[in-house]
C-alpha cells in the first residue's frame, strides 16, 4: 500500500476502531484511552498514514495554518521576531503561512486570503490591518494579534515592548551622564512603535530638566534603516551630545556615518540604539541599545490567539513587554 492511499478508514480498519476515534487520537483532543490512543498511532505509523491537515481544517473550517504578517524581512530586528515567532508556533503544533508586505493594500489582501485558508489565527507584525477585514476575521472567530501595532481595533489582542519605559531609560542615562543636548532619529514613515518612542524621549528629557524645545533636535530621514542613519550623519551640522534611534539600523547607519567624518562615540557623543539585533553587539559597533524580548513576546502573541481561540467575546487585551538597557561601548557607564 503507497503511502499517499493511506487513508484514516484505513488506519480504523487496521486498528479495529472507529474513524471517530482515529480521529481523536491524531488530534489529541477529545476522550481516547491511553492505549487505544497508542495502537491508533502506532498503526497510523505501520502504515505511513499523515494526517491531512488542509482537509482536517476544511472539514472542521480550522486550518492548522497561523498566518504571520512582515515587511521589510530583511530588517534584523524584524527577522529576529520572526524566527522567534515560527519556533514558538511550531512549538504549539501549528504551522506558519508568512506573507511579506509592501504596502497596506498588500496587507489588506494577505489577510482576506488567510481567511480564505481558514486559518487558526493571524499575527501581524507590520502596518495596520483595515478594520472592516480585522472586524470580518473576528466574526468568522479568527484571532488576530498585532505586535508593537498600536492598540486600536476592537476584538484584535497585542503584544507591544515598553516603548516609552524604553525611552525613559535612555534619557536617564544620557542625562545623568552628563549630556545637555539631544538628538532624536527616525524616518519620516515612522512606524507607531517608533514615534511613541519619540514622544516619550521628549518628555523624559522635559521632566528632567531639559528644555526640549531648545536643546532637542529631531532629526527624521527620508530613508528607512541604515540608508537612514548614514543620510542623518552627512547632514548634521551641529552634533548634539546625547543621541537616541528609533531602532537599531538608523543607530549603526548614524555611527559609520559620523567615523566617515572623524567622529566617534563615546568621546564626540554618546548614542543609544532601540532592539538589541546580533549586529549591535559586534565588536565594531558594540552599541548601548535598548533589548526587546523576541522570546517573550512570541510567546505571548500565541498565547493570546489560542485564548481568544476559546473565548472569542472577550474583550481586547495589551500585554506590555519589559525591556532593558543594554550598556556597551556608545555611551558612558553611570558607575
């Protein structure tokens, strides 16, 4: 008998059960003696049964499919996160339908075509999700969770790093480290993450002390990443004493900017980056950043679909993830 005629009757037949119980045991779900389940598996293994899972989720309309949502793949921080996200899913016995994105009409058409897969649930992980499909997915009971997605649309869950707890950290440590003027880089097409981590720079510099208003230079790039951070070095004109990234790309891409000019930190200024990628620790960088917990989150965006999973009506929830200041070689220590 060849592999792909192996049917579950087939293993019910061999096992002298019932389909509903080969059903059962290959699932895991359901009430199966300890040694029925056993038999059904082992002679599902004599056989070379494997379960069909596209058809298993067309005929209980589940998929066991999670789709996961990216852009900009080739980002380190955003590859981390996703090699972080597929472990954690695998981990939990599903498997994951990633979609790239460029633009948010691509996002709106990646998440009508996952409901059309009948998947268990969908992570988004960049731009944000038209509310009409979100509210759709919701009501075919699709879990939807947004990571570091601002928390806005009814029935979806999130998963966000601190941000602003982020930025207070860093203005402490570039304030108490003698540092009276700021700089702040982003792009211009900043993501939300990136902006409430602005915002939050700006004010933790204002209660202690600061007079942002003269002595805080926002200084956006019209490219994204590193492109960014080079663009803002050949530009400035005058270099403030403390600077924060919005992620770490801009950060490393500002860093080579200012050596091509002669510049280095710590001792022309100090620089803290956001994400705590494998690149910031490398010898040649070795920069003071700010660490997002992949790990934690991951772990978090798949235990909120699988709890919405069983309670659909619940209402939204926010999970804030700690982060920490990683001290390396781009900033003064406080000790």
């Amino acid at each position: 008998m060849h592999k792909q005629s192996v049917t579950a009757e087939d293993v019910a037949r061999r096992a002298g059960v019932s389909r509903a119980v080969v059903s059962r045991a290959l699932s895991n779900n359901g009430s199966i003696s300890p040694a029925t389940r056993e038999r059904v598996l082992q002679v599902a293994k004599e056989l070379g049964y494997q379960v069909n899972f596209l058809a298993q989720g067309l005929n209980r309309r589940r998929s066991h499919l999670i789709g996961v949502i990216v852009s900009r793949i080739d980002d380190p921080f955003r590859s981390s996160l996703l090699d972080g996200l597929l472990g954690e899913i695998q981990r939990n016995g599903f498997q994951a339908l990633v979609t790239e994105i460029r633009s948010e009409q691509e996002l709106a058409e990646t998440l009508r075509h996952f409901t059309q897969f009948r998947v268990s649930g969908v992570i988004v992980t960049s731009g944000k999700p038209p509310e009409a499909l979100v509210s759709e997915c919701v009501q075919q009971q699709i879990p939807v969770v947004g990571i570091n997605r601002q928390p806005d649309i009814p029935g979806v869950d999130y998963v966000c790093s601190d941000n602003a707890a982020g930025a207070i950290l860093a203005a402490e440590q570039l304030v108490k480290t003698g540092c009276r003027r700021f700089g702040w880089i982003n792009n211009h097409h900043s993501t939300w993450a990136g902006r409430i981590r602005g915002e939050a720079f700006r004010l933790a510099l204002s209660e202690r002390g600061v007079d942002v208003d003269n002595n805080l230079a926002a200084l956006l790039s019209s490219a994204e990443g590193y492109e960014g951070g080079l663009q803002t070095a050949a530009g400035l004109e005058v270099i403030p004493q403390g600077i924060f990234c919005a992620n770490a790309q801009l950060a490393c891409g500002f860093l080579d900017g200012m050596r091509q000019r002669g510049k280095d930190a710590p001792q022309d200024f100090q620089l803290i980056g956001f994400d705590n990628t494998p690149q910031t620790a490398q010898y040649s960088y070795r920069l003071t950043t700010l660490n997002q917990d992949v790990a934690e989150i991951s772990r978090l965006a798949l235990m909120h679909l699988l709890e919405r999973a069983r309670t659909p009506l619940q209402p939204s929830r926010t999970s804030w993830v700690k982060v920490d200041l990683i001290h390396r070689q781009t900033s003064f220590s406080l000790t």
